[in-house]
C-alpha cells in the first residue's frame, strides 16, 4: 500500500462529519448519555422515595398529635360517659368530610365520631404495632383512603366506690392520604422534569466538550487534505500533548516517503545516464563507419534511446504518484510550453491559442504535466499546416480535460486505434521517435486518467487528455 492509499485510510478514518456508532464523537456522546440517563434515574428513585417517606413520617407525626389531643380531650363523667372539650381539638374535626376524623368506642356505650363523620364510622384494617399505638388504613367517606392510629386508654369510673373500677376506651384517629399521595406525586413531576432538563443540558454540554476536544482531530483531517491537495507539504500548527505524538509521526512518514522517492528518482537518472552513454557510442562508431550492419546498429540504438526513455519515463511517474503535496497549476505550463513551440517553429508560422482558467490544478508534478502536455502540443506542431488550439476545462468532480487540436491531415478512424494501441508511427514523414501519444497514454493512466483521439473541429487530430484535479 502506497503513502498516498495510507493517508486517505486515516482520512476516512478520522472523519468526524459522520454521526454513527462508529464515530468516536457519537460513541463518547452515547456513553455519556446512558451514564447520566442511569444516574439521573437511580438519583430521582432515591429523591423520590426520600420525599415520599418523610411526607408519610410527617403524616403519622400530624396523626400521632391529633391522637394525642383527642385523648386530652375526652372528659369521662362519673359514670364513664366521654364529654369534649373542643380547645383540644383540630378545628378539622369540625368540617364534614374534611379528611380528618376522630371516632371513641366504649363497651357498653355507642360509638362517639366527630363532626366530620357525620354518620359514619371507621374500621380499620391491617392494624399494627408501632410507636404511639396501633397503625393500619380504613376507608372514609367519599371513598377516602384513610390512614388511621388506634390507641387504647383507661379511665376511672367514679360513681361506683370501687377504686379499681375502669372502663376501657378505644381513641381512633384518622387522617385522608390523598394530600401525601399529591404532594409526592407533585414532586415526582417536578423530579422528572428537572432532571430531564438536566439531562439533555448535560448532553449538549458533553456533545460540546466532545465536539472542542475533537477539534484536533479535525485540524489534523484538514492538515492531512491540504497535503493530499497539494496547498501544505507536512502537517502544520500545534497541536494537543495527546495529538502531537500522532503529527510528528505522519510528518516523519510523509518525510521519509519523499525521501525514497528522490533517491528512487537519482537511481533513475544515473540508469539513464549509464544506458545512453553507452547507446551515443555505438551510434557514432556506426555513423562513422557506413554500411549494412552500420545501418542495422543505428536502427536498433534508436529503437533502444526510444525505449529506454519511454521506460524511464514510467518509472519515474509511477514513483512520483506517491508523494504528497503535489499541485501544479496548468495555464503557465501551457503557457510556457506554447511560447517554446512558437520558437522552435516560428519559420513555419505556426499559430497556437492556449485557454485555460486560471484556477485549474493539476493533481501531480509539474514535469509529468510538461511531458504529456509537451508530447500532445509538439505532435499537433509537427503536422499542423498554420495553427493549433490547446483548451483545458474542468469537469465534474475533481478532473480536468486538456484537448489539443490542429488543422492536419488527422488520422483515419481505422488508423487511431493502432496509434494509441501499439505507438506505431503511421506516417515517417515527419521527425520523431513515434512513443509520444504511447508516453502521454501511459502516464495519463498512471494518474488514474486517459487519453482519447479523434477528429478535430479545425480537420486534423484531436487529443483529449483526462487528469486529475485538486477541488
């Protein structure tokens, strides 16, 4: 895998706009969501059932001083008849079906309720032993639950001469829990709201603090696409003591790969220069000396210089795919290609038109847009009668289109085929090693574009080549 296939791994890697269980941000998010949805909800239990138990406690207190008063109350008479005295009773006891009730049995007597409970009595269930007497519930009037507090007491009977004569009493006081059970469900609505409110406050302030403490993720992302689009040649600015170690190691790789490749590129160049030396005198011994196998030595040495820099070529492009930060802008390349064709032509008079925008980038090296560019234009130049028109326009998506026309005789549909297929020279008329469109074909394909031939709108050959752009 090349550096250029690593980084946009991690680019894909590390883009934080996706929003899924595979994002980090959404993973952080998501946990802290659940944590808090589970502690928000254990601590509103616990609120709840706090609140709930000290209305209850607050109720029974409320209960236990009733009982009480009522006992200070009662006024038994010689014979053990109970009598009131109302300055020792809850003013409640007085308003019907107020929710609060009193009731005293005796043996032997009827059955005295206060006011409240008009003509009904209380009959308690579930009865047991706590502090201050006996606990349990009853159902009032109107449906009420009640809950009530029973306690025995003793008094004396005085009209009888025995000391030891008492009569039995039982004081029931009853209280309605319809207040207690709104007032805790009051309090459990105001739990719930508060801590949803909380919670999503909790969640944005998490997806906030998530989002600022990814930020350098996201510098180093489009640290990363500036390398990629050719605008930075390492990654720049400071990062966070967890990221930076991260940063100096992408720098490092990005370093060592262009490394490699400057000495892949001096290994090419020196191959070169050993090869053509070599060919240069075996072309001069056979010029200098003519003759049948002079002939055949200088065919062949220029079959070799032909295929030597066409291999070099591709060597070097394949090694130059690799590195990072390439960006070459098209227009002064084609400007500076054009003004050196019209020198080398200017006895024919050859007219060449270059337009191209400004803004137009080529994702690669310069030389290599130079070799393709440079192929296709000095091709139109040889077999042009009087002009050529080099356009480049962008196309959809991040490549671009350089098409190079010329008023020539153009080939033949049959013949474009065998031309791009096989670089074969159709027609010997004109000088040239014939491996021009082969070159510009291959290297154009190692870029990931193409290169197409047809019939030019001026009669003669029309090269559509297809590169990659920078967005």
């Amino acid at each position: 895998m090349g550096i250029a296939s690593t980084i946009r791994t991690l680019l894909a890697k590390i883009n934080l706009s996706r929003r899924g269980p595979r994002s980090l941000a959404g993973r952080l998010i998501l946990a802290a969501a659940v944590w808090a949805a589970l502690g928000l909800a254990a601590g509103g239990w616990v609120l709840s059932e706090t609140f709930g138990l000290a209305m209850r406690d607050n109720f029974d207190a409320t209960l236990q001083t009733d009982l009480d008063g009522l006992i200070a109350a009662a006024e038994p008479d010689a014979y053990g008849s109970i009598t009131m005295r109302a300055q020792y009773l809850n003013r409640r006891f007085e308003r019907a079906y107020s929710g609060l009730y009193w009731q005293i049995e005796t043996e032997g007597l009827p059955v005295t309720v206060s006011r409240s409970m008009f003509d009904n009595t209380l009959h308690p269930q579930d009865l047991k032993r706590g502090p201050g007497g006996s606990w349990g519930y009853a159902e009032g009037p109107l449906d009420q639950q009640l809950r009530v507090l029973v306690k025995h007491a003793k008094f004396p009977v005085r009209a009888t001469r025995n000391p030891n004569d008492f009569r039995a009493y039982t004081f029931m006081v009853a209280g309605d829990t319809a207040s207690v059970d709104a007032a805790v469900k009051e309090f459990n609505s105001t739990i719930f709201w508060s801590f949803a409110v909380l919670f999503f406050g909790f969640v944005a302030a998490v997806f906030i603090q998530v989002r600022v403490g990814l930020l350098p993720l996201r510098q180093v992302q489009q640290s990363l696409a500036r390398i990629r689009d050719g605008s930075a040649q390492r990654l720049e600015g400071r990062f966070p003591a967890e990221i930076a170690p991260l940063a100096a190691e992408l720098n490092s790789l990005i370093e060592h790969s262009s490394e490699v490749v400057g000495r892949a590129r001096a290994h090419v160049s020196n191959l070169a220069h050993f090869l053509k030396t070599p060919l240069t005198v075996l072309a001069a011994e056979a010029e200098a000396s003519p003759g049948p196998l002079a002939d055949a030595v200088q065919k062949q040495v220029g079959v070799m210089r032909r295929q030597v820099d066409h291999y070099l070529t591709r060597a070097r492009t394949a090694g130059a795919l690799n590195v990072l930060g390439n960006r070459t802008p098209v227009a002064p390349v084609l400007e500076d290609l054009a003004r050196v064709l019209r020198r080398i032509h200017a006895e024919r008079g050859i007219a060449i038109a270059v337009t191209c925008p400004d803004e137009i980038c080529f994702r690669g090296e310069r030389q290599d847009l130079e070799e393709m560019a440079g192929n296709l234009m000095d091709n139109a130049c040889k077999w042009a009668r009087s002009r050529i028109t080099v356009a480049a326009v962008r196309l959809e998506g991040r490549s671009f289109r350089l098409v190079v026309e010329d008023d020539g005789p153009g080939l033949a549909p049959e013949d474009l085929g065998r031309e791009l297929s096989r670089g074969e020279r159709l027609d010997e008329s004109v000088p040239g090693s014939g491996l021009g469109l082969s070159i510009v074909r291959d290297i154009s394909k190692l870029y990931g574009g193409g290169l197409s031939l047809g019939k030019a709108e001026l009669g003669g050959l029309s090269a559509a080549l297809t590169l990659p752009a920078l967005a």
